[in-house]
C-alpha cells in the first residue's frame, strides 16, 4: 500500500510549535566537550538561514505534522528559529511540508531525521533519539518499527526493551 503524500503549503508563523518530544537533539544528548561545538555550530546555521529569509531567499519547508488542532515541527527546529530571529515582529506565511504521519509515526521516524542535512546525528544520538521516541510515544514503539527505519535489529530490541 502507498504511503499518502505529504501536503506543501504555507502556514502562519505563528501557528508553528514546538514539542519537545519531536526535538531529535537535546542539549541533555550532548556530551559535555562537545555541547558548546554544536551549539556554536548550530547558532550559525540559525543566524546563516536567517540572513537569507532576511534576503528574500526560499528556504526548505519545515516539516510538520497535525496533532491535536496544532502544527508540530517534525524536521526544521532550526529553520523555525531562524524564521523567529529573521521576523521577531512579523508573522509571515510560512512555506511549510504537512507530513502524512500520525504523532506516534513522527515519533518513531523522529530519531532518523537530520541524517540528510544539518548538523547529523551521531550513532549516539541516534540511538538516544530513539530511546526517547520510544519511552515519549503514546503507543509501544515495536523494535521492528526501528529496524524499519534503518535501525539495526539487535540495537533496536535493545532501546524497546530499555524503553
């Protein structure tokens, strides 16, 4: 069976959240050495995007699902900062990617996002990705649920269990 097509559309700015169970990487996931690294490395992307929205420049949708009567960012936390330091008075239409997904399904997919683009995911973070995907998620997340996702089988009986 086909997988329903996500939705291209603009949104609010406004109307865009956050929930911090579909936020990949925490400032918690970070090792130590490495936090203030990726969070400078981080904060220049965000300001880099910023300046080119501030240009007139497209950007990639942010991805989001419908949860509930609300638009969570699924894959673009950091493209919906830029978009709030770029027009911190302004409310602009958004260009947004309303994913077919469920809450639990953006949840279980949450750990591999950012491994095309950004900042990636280490192995670690990956895996600490998915263990909070699985312990947040209103549903049991199925390890074959994981593998189907790219995750190795015995790593992803592993995090379920944990979780």
């Amino acid at each position: 069976m086909k997988e329903p097509e996500s939705i291209r559309t603009h949104l609010p700015l406004s109307e865009i959240t956050t929930d911090f169970r579909l936020q990949v990487r925490t400032d918690d996931m970070l090792q130590r050495g490495e936090k203030e690294v990726k969070n400078i490395r981080l904060e220049t992307m965000v300001d880099r995007i910023a300046t080119s929205l501030e240009a007139g420049q497209d950007i990639e949708p942010i991805k989001v699902i419908e949860h509930k009567g609300e638009y969570l960012v699924f894959d673009g936390h950091h493209r919906l900062k830029a978009y709030q330091h770029a027009f911190p008075f302004d409310n602009p239409q958004v260009p947004v990617e309303i994913m077919p997904y469920s809450y639990h399904e953006a949840l279980a997919k949450g750990y591999s996002v950012n491994t095309t683009h950004g900042e990636g995911l280490n192995d670690t973070e990956r895996s600490q990705a998915a263990l909070r995907s699985c312990v947040y998620s209103p549903e049991d997340i199925k390890a074959k649920v994981l593998q189907k996702e790219g995750m190795k089988e015995r790593l992803s009986q592993k995090i379920t269990q944990a979780a």
